[in-house]
C-alpha cells in the first residue's frame, strides 16, 4: 500500500514537475546565466494578489467612476501595444499627492492621484503608465523576486513549489508588500527595457511619445539638492538624469511622427479636477 502511495506520490511530483517545466517562461539572453526558469504566470498572480491585498492597507485606492473608465481605457490600449503577458491587468488610483506610479506582479497597476495632477496632458500620464506595465510584461518585478529569494536553478523552483504544497502558500509565503516595495529598484537594464517598451506602446496606442521627453525633462529640471517631496520617491525609483532624457529622445527619433498622434484628450482636465477633489492626503 505504501508502495503505491510512494509511486503514486511519485507520479504526483513528476506530473507537477511538467506542469512547472511547462509553465514556465524562457528569459531573456541576460537572465540565463542566472536561471533559465522562472515563476510560472499562475504562481505570479497569485503573489500578486498577495501584494495587492497588503499594499492596499498602506496606499489607500480612491474611486471615481469617470477617472476609473478613464485609466482603465487608457491602461488596456497600452497593453494591446505591449509585449503579450499571460496578467490581467488592473488599474486603480491611489490617494496621494506623490507623483509616482507603480505596477506589481500579477498586473495590478496603482497610479497616484498627484501624477494626474502634476502631469500636463494625458500622454505624459500614459508614458508612466506605459513604463510601469512594461515592467511587468518583461517580468522584472517576478525575476527580482525570484532572485531575492536564491532561485537559481529550476531544481530549486521545482522545490519551492512542490516542498510548500500549493503555489497558493508559495505566494502567501512569498509576498511581503514592505520587501517588495522595498527592493523595487530596478537595476538600468530592466528601467531601459520598460522605457523601450513603454515608449513603444504609447506610440501604439495613439499617444505623441515626445511627451515622454518632455515629461522626464521637466522632472530633470526640478531634481537637484531640494527635488521637492512630492517628487523624492519617483526620483529615487526612476532617476530623471540627462542620460536618460536623452536615450528616451533616441527611442523617440527611431519612430515615424508625422503619423497623427495624440497629447491629449478632452477628458482629460474633467478626470484632473475629479481626482483633485478626492485627493484627501497631502505631502507633509
Ligand atoms: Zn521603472
């Protein structure tokens, strides 16, 4: 009896050990000396909603139906221009005057109300929006998180997921919204690879991506020995230096302009004084 149980627990492992190898994603040339395997997509939503569930109770999401619909359009539009992502996407508004936006695994996308504000047109929002998908459609939040957690080897993703018993205790044992927010700082590579995508996919879904320029030089400008504080966590993740402004503007120089493309939309200041009037948190 207990030999079957053994060769049926066997069988069991082998059946998760394909799932696993099947599910899992080949990564880019840079990451194999790394590992060639990572988090299949099931195991990243469900950390995902892990973290969502935690970064809930410290970033408070604030609703509005029209500003809502809004993010929501533009968001999806810049995922049908992005790289294909097995995540579904979910976009929200947080409740702070800090400009700054962030997407985790698993497709939750949090955009801070003081983006809105601070941005000039809706292209320079969908040019943040745009990045911070993009590092989720290149899995850089997951491949950090993989890397943190000295997985390097499918042997050792193998382990993680069969040892734990269910993918849904890997993720539960995994997330951890203050370690994840906190090792968010991605290296240049993955803040080249989301600039290149995200560009790509403004340009794609209508939006005139010199707004991108024109939104991290304006960043560039305020920075400096008092970059105000509304300003210190995007600076500190997404550093606006002039290197970079300029290998946007490279990006931007590869792609036709004289297609029509959009700055803005007509809702846009109607979605600005709606969430200015939600803003309750303010800088301190
Ligand atoms: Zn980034």
């Amino acid at each position: 009896m207990s030999g079957v149980c053994a060769r049926g627990g066997r069988l069991a492992m082998l059946a998760v050990l394909v799932m696993t190898l099947a599910g899992c994603s080949v990564l880019r040339s840079s990451e194999r000396t790394l590992s060639s395997m990572t988090y299949p997509p099931r195991v990243e939503s469900l950390m995902g909603e892990q973290f969502a569930e935690e970064i809930e109770q410290e970033y408070p999401v604030v609703h509005d139906d029209v500003a809502d619909a809004w993010l929501t359009r533009m968001g999806e539009r810049l995922v049908d221009y992005s790289p294909s992502t097995s995540q579904q996407f979910r976009f929200q508004f947080v409740d702070s005057p800090d400009v700054n936006a962030f997407a985790i695994p698993g497709g939750y996308c949090y955009v801070n109300i003081g983006l809105v504000l601070f941005a000039e047109n809706e292209a320079q929002v969908a040019a943040v929006v745009g990045h911070e998908i993009n590092h989720v459609t290149r899995r850089h939040g997951i491949l950090s998180l993989q890397r943190a957690r000295g997985i390097q080897t499918a042997g050792d993703l193998f382990a993680t997921q069969v040892t734990s018993g269910a993918a849904q205790q890997a993720a539960r044992a995994t997330a951890n919204a203050g370690g994840y927010l906190a090792m968010r700082k991605f290296g240049r590579e993955d803040e080249h690879e989301a600039d290149y995508y995200g560009v790509r996919a403004m340009y794609g879904a209508g939006y005139d991506p010199r707004e991108a320029v024109r939104f991290f030089e304006k960043l560039h400008g305020l920075q400096g020995g008092n970059t105000p504080s509304f300003l210190e966590r995007m600076m500190a993740t997404h550093p606006a230096t002039q290197e970079r402004v300029d290998r946007l503007e490279g990006l931007v120089a590869e792609l036709d302009l004289t297609v029509p493309l959009t700055v803005n939309s007509p809702e846009f200041r109607t979605v600005q004084q709606r969430l200015r009037a939600k803003l309750t948190a303010r800088t301190n």
